[in-house]
C-alpha cells in the first residue's frame, strides 16, 4: 500500500544529495515536513559554518516534501523557484528545517521553510527563511 509517509519518504531517498549531507526525516505529515541536517565539517565553508548550499538544499527539500505531501498519487514535484534569505550563520549541533504549504493548487504549490539551528536539543536562532515554488509533475519511475 502506497501511504503519504511512503511516498514522501521514497522521494526523500530518490534524492541522493540528501544522503551525501547526512539529512535526516524528523516529521512527514501533510502539508508539513521536518529534515534535520548533522553540523559536521563536511557540510561546512571556511569560517567553519555550515555552507549556504547546504542550508538552501535542506530548506528546498523540505519544503517540496511538503508540497507533495499534498499532490495526489502519481505525481512528483520539482522546484520552480525560490527565495532564501540566510539570517545568522550555521551552528549548533544540526540544523532543523521545517517545510510548510503556504497555498496548495492542481499544478503550483507555493511553499515556505524555517531553518533554525539546533543545540543540546533546543532549536535556536532562525538560520534562514525560504519562499518557494513547486510544481507537480508526472512521476518517472
């Protein structure tokens, strides 16, 4: 049985760029979706915060696993554009991003996504802030 929580998390998986940062799924729910990113070197620029690549990576996929938490069976989503606006540098243990459905529609899902930083298990400063925009398209394989 193809459930929302196996469908998001298929996708999530399809994305190998994710598995190469170390995101991890916290919450899938419809129209709300939870990523964790590990603070580790790897993910880091040269003043030793995590890199705005991988911030806006963590943000986009959150927030398109919640567009397609809304899509029906069949389709897949893509990025049309977005928006990110970093507000304090990258630190802390990870890094949280939740995705969030701002307007659902058949074809365009306009989204948004907070990224704070985590330490000791207590979210933080607000990292960054997204406005995005999903398509769906036909699933490929």
């Amino acid at each position: 049985m193809d459930t929302l929580t196996d469908r998001l998390r298929a996708n999530l998986a399809g994305q190998r760029l994710l598995a190469t940062l170390g995101v991890e799924i916290v919450e899938l729910a419809r129209g709300r979706v939870v990523l964790d990113l590990p603070v580790r070197p790897e993910v880091t620029q040269q003043n030793g915060f995590v890199h705005a690549g991988a911030i806006s990576t963590l943000a986009d996929a959150a927030a398109g696993a919640a567009a397609l938490s809304l899509m029906p069976a069949g389709k897949d989503v893509l990025s049309v554009e977005f928006k990110l606006n970093l507000l304090s540098p990258g630190v802390g243990d990870r890094l949280r991003a939740t995705g969030t459905v701002v307007r659902s529609g058949r074809t365009i899902t306009v989204v948004g996504a907070e990224v704070r930083s985590v330490t000791g298990g207590v979210p933080g400063k607000e990292v960054a802030l997204m406005q995005g925009t999903m398509i769906a398209v036909d699933r490929t394989a």
